[in-house]
C-alpha cells in the first residue's frame, strides 16, 4: 500500500514543488525588473547611507509609526502631530488661533468659548506663540492623556485630551507679562508648571521701569490639574512672587527629587535697557554677569503653604505667596549658574540636574544630593538682594563637562548618555553621564533650538530618535521666497556614530519644543462614543438632537433650529428666519462610522463647524443680513456630497 | 421492506445516544451565536461591514448598512418585521428536546422524527431568508438617489452590487446546526450497519 503511493504520489508532488519553486523565483527576480535598488540609487545620486535612511523612514501604506511626535507650533499657535521616524505630519491641532478645518472658532459656541477664556486684556487674541508642550504623566512617565501647551506672547496655557485631540481649555495668567518657563509637569502631573519671562510690576497696575527693582516681579504658577474633570482647577492653582529676574526654561524633580522644581533665570543684573538712551541695551546688560540663578523650589511645601491663611495675597484673582513668605517658610534657594542659561533637564533617575549656560560651553551637572544637604545644613548664610538664601556654588556642582559653543537644551536615552543641543556650532553633543565624558557630536542644519528624543525627559527614556528642532534651514530646501520654514531634524542615535536620518520642513510658526511617545500609550477614540456627544462635555448633551426629533421652534425672536446631518443630507435643509432673528443651530451628526464627518459652512454669515461621527455642535448669529443663504456640508463625505446643502432664508424686517 | 420496518422499530445503540448527545451539545449554543454573516466590501471599508443575524434579530453595523441602503433606495432593515425571530429560538429548543428524547429512550422512530423535523426547518429558513433578500434586493424605491437595477443577493456566496461585494455565509452558530444536522446520516447510516452489515466491498490490498 505504501509502495503504491509513494509511486502515485512522488511525481506530483516533485512536479509541484518544482512549479512552486519556479514561481518564487520568477516573482523575486520579476518584483525588481527594471527597478533595480541600486541603479535607482545611482540615478538619484543618492549614497548607501542616504539609501539606509530612506529604509530606517519610510512607512508603507496603512503602516502607523511607533512615535508620535507632539510639536509646538510656534507662531500659529497650535500644536503639530508628527509621525516618527517616517516625520508624516498628522494634524495640526487648534489650539490658541481660529482653525476652520476643525471647526474651531469659526461658529461652534464651544470652541469660540475655549477662545474666549484665553481673551487677555479685553483684547481677542488671535494668534499665539506656542513653546513648550507637555504630555501628562503618572510616576514620572508619559501615560498619552492629555497635553499641555503655554502661549509666550500672551501668558496662558491650553488643556488637550488625547482622546480626541481637541483643546478644552484655556486658563490665563494675568500676574504675567509673558511665559516661558512651562508647560512642564510634576510626575504624577499634580500640577502644570509656567514661569514667567520678562517681569511686569506685580502688585500695582503700572509702573514705570525706572522703579523696576521695587516693582516688577518674577513669578512662577503652579496650575492645579484636576484628571477627573480634564481641566485645570483655577481656585486650586497658585503662583509664587519671584525677583525680577528673567525666567526660562523648568522642570520637575523626580525620584529622590520629587517635589521639587528647578526653574533657571537670566538678566539676574535685572537690566532694564534703554539703548536709544545710551544705557546698554537688554542683550549686553542682561549678559553681564557670568553667573545667573537657578531656582529650587518645593513646590510640595508650597502647594500646602498656600492653602494655609494669611500666606497668600490675591493679585488680579490669583492666589500668589509673596517672596518674604517663600523665603521665611523655606520654599525657595538659589543656586549660581552659568551665563543666561536655556535649558535645566533633570535626570531620568531625579538625581541630577543639567544645566546648559547659552553663554557658556559647559553643561553643568548639579547633584540633588548635595543641593538637599546644602539645604538642610541651613546654607551659608548668603542671599541675593532679596533676601532669597543662595546655595554656593561649589557646594553643589557635580561636574562640569564641555560641549562645544552655545548649548541649549538637553534630553536623554536609555543608555545613560545625555544629548544637548550647541545652538552657535549647530550640532548635536552626544556625552556619558557617568562619568561625565563628550562622546561625538552631529552636525545638524542650523541653528538648533530644542531637542526631542523619543520620551527623552520621563523616568524611562527609550532612545533610538533624536528631533533636532532647528530655527535655520537656509540651504535645506527648495527655495519658498525669504521667509523660510524651520527644519526638524530626526536622527539615528542607536547608530555609532549617529545618523542624520531625514530634514522635515516646518511651514507654519516657529516651533520650539516637542515631545515624543510611544504610539501605543495613545488610545483616542476612533468614533466619539455615542450620537449625540459633546466634544466639550465629554459626554452625551442632554436635547442634542438625535434621527427623529429635527425640529424648528421659535421662542420669541431666537430660533431654535435641531438640525442632523448623515450622508448625504441636513434635516431640516431650509431654515426660515425673519432679518434680526437670532438662530441657534444646534446639529448632530447621527452617523457611527468611521470618518463619515460632515462638515457645516454658511455662505457669508462666517460660520463653518466639523461635526465628527456622533457629534453634537451649537451654532448661534444674528440673522442680521437679509436674504438667501446656502448653507452646506464642508467636508466631502460622499458620492452626493455636493448635494448635501440647503437653505437659510432671511426674510427682510418690515 | 421488511428491512426498513424492522429498523424503525428497532433501538439506538449507546454509540448512537452519543453521537445525539453531541449533537445536542452542538445545537444548544446555536441559539445564542450568529447563525449567518452578511459581509459588505468596498474600498472605503477595509475592515468590511457585516450584519450579523442571529437566531432572534439582526445585529452588526445595522445602522451603517441602513444609510448606505438609503441611496439606492432600499427599505430599511428593521428586525421587528421578521416574524421568523420569534419563532426560531423555540424551534431550536424544540429539536434539542427531541434529540435528548431520543437519546434517553433509544427509540429510533423519536430520533428519525425529530430529525425529519429539523431538515424541514431548515430548508424552510433557507427558502425565507433567500425570499427576503429578494424582496430587499428588488423592491427598490424609484425616488432613490442612486438607480440600481434590482439584484438578488444570494443566501450563500458573494453578490456584487455597486463598489459593494456583498457575501453571505454561515457564521458560528449555523456551521454549529450544520454539524448537528451532519449527526443525522452518521447515526443513521451507523445504525444501518449495525443491523445489516456493509455493503460496500472491502478495499484490496
């Protein structure tokens, strides 16, 4: 029986394996017919090297990134969401400025109320200068929930839930002129971290600078994030009175640093300029000195120092600790650092900070160790002219390590090396910190700001990516008229030495700091839970209206209009008002599939809203011009898209 | 003859009780599994949309298939207007009565009924649920956006209509009834055997 099939069966199955064998080879050779690597690479005249970048960047169809990058967006203030390695912008999210494609203050109520609370001095901003974005985090690491973003021009920050990558709120600072030093978070985001940059007099309206010394103030808000509702809780948050300094960069401590912040300062000379006067102007006076201040500050302590009473004075409706109460309760000292620092980065493991001095070569490496002895050993008895103790220098260096010309910012791996931005060379320093050692340097394309690594400022570094977030591009692209885009940098860090990967234009603002997680700690919604959901509540609105109940009423002379919206028509497609009318849309998407989002534009009346699956949005304007509206979907949901449209009637008064 | 008569009034051996047992064991969950998947492909659905009908209802992404339905002008899918939902989970429940019946008292005539009574059932559901795609498929309203010609998607198999290719297959819950259906000829033709031995020659060698 085994004879008889072994002889019926060898041939076939010899036949098939030779047939399968051919096909194999036929489809390796016939998949590279003509498009040969390298001879595409020759005609290209592209190197092995720029071949392996390609390789280590490009993601093919429907295959996601492992990073996502969250990238200020300078000047158009908003946030970008960059793919990496393969550096595809994602979306631009609207944050601080009116964004149509999403609806963002453009006639959606909520969103023009998100605006609204970032309205400073009875003024509606409409741009801002995003710097730094922070993403929240638990026990020191990124946990992909919200994002946090500052507006330097005008002093506010903006709240982010990651579960649908929309602003939900502003809070401002009015004790500020403008911020720098934030957004940044403590560990277990307890609280957003925002110095201020150029002081403003603090507890008067107005001052002139010539009383600079006495009036003008520092300040550093602590933002009190409350998780449950995904907003900052004003009342809870407080602000510390700091001298007129000007303040940078922060971080939080963490690990045996937990609780405490580390907030750097330049123009400790407290310059006041006046170049056309013949004084020095502000960039010599301010870089005067070789030494500037970095602050500490317990911000654990604080926080309870401030809910004890008498300890605060309200100042524009804010609760802020005065100087003499930081000074007399132990909140805060001081520690020289090197000439108009940029960045201070602490450590993954809390046990350092590093501070790089623009005007110095060195990164400066102090120890928590000793900075707490020099605390609890009670100091040396020295102050600043306001009373503030200053730790001695000496007495809490670890190390000093040269980096090269201009070193700004600092981020780190998983290997224990530490990379630091050299803004005047335009390179990248790659350096040990135990014990600290230069290792190699990379040159990048120009002028280098910021740096991101992949969560490159938690307790868990994960290496591999460096963005090198560069101010100049001058020579990097094709030529676009003299305002050039910025250039974001990403580079090979696994690679020795490392390697230049991939230069990404940055077309719109000035970004400053990014921050990059792993993809896989995201989880936003695909579709929002629900028909009938606000973005705002982060829940179903109650009388949303749902397939059935669309409906016209009018109360007086507001008309109320319920209104949905599925492929590929409004219900109801007229709304009839007479001229003075006020109108107020509310409209829902009533779909649940994926990427079915409409979108609802008003010819003149300025209004353009994007409702998302399941989305609910209010609309409200005056009917105030007389005639024949179309109004119609905005985003091209279907086959019929064109033909999802309708009409606002405006009858004439009278 | 005298063969047939003396069958059907013969007694299942133990080794038929439980190929019944097992197959009521198969039935039993049908009544709460998908007993058939209608899966809709198109470029702009890589992950398909499918209905999922169940012994009781239709369930799945009922709501998205509806809309698309609207521009062809296809009437909505309620699954309140199948008379059959109400029906079908107690004539599941019926045929496992019967098979445990079967089963405990080892007559064969209990089992061959019952077993009639499930094939019928099926064919009959079979027959329903082609007529009711027939009906969807062709009664299309004239005021739809979208002129289709009418189409008549089958009960097994794929169905092309517009960017859509439509396919109909049983899911968990019908392979499950498919197999307690299969148990029907085994038990039978192990039975036949039993009594009357094999008629197939041996194999050689």
């Amino acid at each position: 029986m085994f004879k008889q099939l072994s002889a019926r069966w060898v041939i076939p199955v010899v036949a098939f394996g030779l047939f399968f064998g051919l096909a194999l080879a036929s489809c390796s050779e016939g998949g590279t017919a003509g498009m040969d690597v390298s001879e595409v690479a020759r005609e290209r005249h592209l190197s092995e090297q720029d071949v392996l970048a390609a390789v280590k960047t490009y993601q093919p169809t429907g295959r996601f990134d492992p990073y996502v990058l969250f990238a200020s967006g300078g000047h158009s203030g908003q946030v970008l969401v960059i793919g990496v390695p393969s550096m595809r912008l994602l979306k631009v999210i609207a944050v601080f400025t009116p964004e149509p494609w999403q609806g963002y203050g453009v006639g959606a109520v909520e969103t023009q109320d998100v605006l609204d609370e970032g309205r400073m001095a009875d003024h509606d901003l409409t741009w801002g200068d995003t710097h730094h974005p922070a993403l929240s985090e638990s026990e020191g690491d990124y946990d992909g929930q919200y994002l946090f973003i500052n507006d330097k021009a005008n002093p506010r920050i903006a709240v982010i839930d990651l579960r649908d990558f929309e602003t939900k709120q502003i809070v401002t600072d009015p004790n500020m002129g403008t911020n720098h030093g934030g957004t940044f978070v403590t560990p277990n985001t307890e609280y957003v971290i925002e110095a201020a940059q150029y002081s403003i007099p603090l507890w008067e309206e107005y001052a002139d600078v010539d009383r600079y010394e006495e009036s003008y103030r520092g300040l550093v808000t602590f933002w009190k994030f409350d998780r449950a509702s995904g907003r900052i809780d004003h009342d809870a948050s407080f602000s510390m009175e700091l001298p007129p300094y000007w303040h940078d960069l922060s971080d939080a401590g963490k690990g045996p640093s937990f609780g405490w912040a580390f907030v750097n300062s330049f123009n400790t000379e407290m310059a006041t300029g006046g170049f056309e006067d013949g004084n020095p102007p502000f960039e010599a006076g301010a870089s005067a000195n070789d030494m500037d201040y970095m602050h500490i500050i317990n911000w654990q302590k604080a926080a309870r120092v401030a809910g004890e009473a008498g300890k605060t004075r309200m100042s524009r409706g804010m609760r802020v600790i005065p100087l003499a109460v930081s000074i007399e309760e132990g909140l805060l000292y001081l520690t020289p650092e090197p000439k108009s620092p940029h960045g201070v980065d602490v450590t993954p493991d809390g046990t350092r900070m590093v501070v790089s001095g623009k005007l110095d070569p060195h990164a400066t490496i102090y120890s928590w160790e000793k900075i707490r002895s020099a605390i609890d050993s009670g100091g040396s008895g020295e102050t600043d002219s306001y009373g503030i103790p200053i730790l001695p220098f000496d007495d809490v260096l670890e190390a000093q390590v040269e980096l090269g010309l201009g070193p700004l910012h600092t981020q780190f791996d998983d290997k224990g090396n530490a990379y630091t931005s050299i803004f005047l060379e335009s390179k990248v320093a790659k350096w040990r910190l135990d014990p600290p050692e230069l290792l190699e340097k990379i040159d990048v394309h120009y002028n280098v700001g910021h740096l991101a690594m992949a969560e490159g400022d938690t307790r868990t570094p994960d290496g591999k990516y460096l963005i090198a977030m560069d101010k100049w591009s001058i020579d990097r692209f094709q030529p676009v008229g003299p305002l050039l885009p910025q250039n974001f940098q990403l580079i090979d860090v696994d690679e020795s030495p490392m390697q230049l990967l991939y230069d990404m234009p940055i077309g719109i603002g000035e970004p400053h700091y990014a921050q990059m997680i792993k993809a896989d700690k995201l989880e936003p919604f695909q579709v929002y839970p629900g028909v009938g959901y606000s973005p705002h509540l982060m829940a179903l609105k109650e009388g949303a209206p749902v397939s059935g109940t669309e409906r016209i009423e009018r109360v007086g002379n507001t008309v109320h209009v319920y209104m949905t919206a599925m492929r590929s028509h409004f219900k109801p497609e007229y709304i009839r008002v007479n001229q003075g009318d006020e109108v107020v849309l509310h409209v829902t998407n009533i779909e649940q599939a994926h990427d079915a989002t409409h979108g609802l534009g008003i010819s003149k009346y300025n209004v353009n809203v994007s409702i998302e699956p399941g989305e609910t949005q209010e609309i409200r304007f005056t009917a105030d011009q007389a005639g024949v509206f179309p109004f119609y979907c905005t985003e091209f949901c279907s086959a019929l898209h064109l033909e999802m449209a309708g009409y606002l009637l405006v009858k004439p008064a009278g | 003859m005298g063969r047939v008569t003396s069958f059907f009034q013969g007694e299942l051996s133990s080794v038929s009780r439980v190929m019944i047992v097992i197959a009521t064991l198969t039935l039993l969950p049908s009544i709460f599994l998908p007993t058939w998947n209608i899966t809709l492909h198109a470029p702009q659905y890589p992950e398909g949309l499918t209905l999922v009908i169940y012994p009781h209802t239709v369930g799945g992404q009922l709501d998205e298939v509806n809309l698309l339905n609207h521009y062809i002008g296809m009437r909505e899918i309620t699954p309140n207007e199948f008379p059959e939902f109400r029906l079908i989970p107690f004539f599941i429940l019926r045929f496992f009565a019967f098979a445990v019946l079967a089963a405990l008292v080892a007559r064969i005539p209990i089992a061959a009924i019952g077993y009639l009574d499930f094939v019928m059932f099926g064919v009959v559901m079979l027959y329903t649920f082609q007529h009711w795609l027939t009906e969807f498929g062709t009664q299309l309203s004239p005021a739809a956006p979208i002129d289709l010609a009418p189409f008549v998607p089958r009960f097994i198999g794929t169905t092309h209509v517009a960017q859509f290719s439509v396919s109909s297959m049983p899911a968990a819950g019908g392979i499950l009834m498919g197999i307690a259906g299969l148990m029907g000829p085994v038990v039978l033709i192990y039975e036949w055997r039993r009594r009357f031995g094999s008629r197939t020659p041996a194999p050689s060698t």
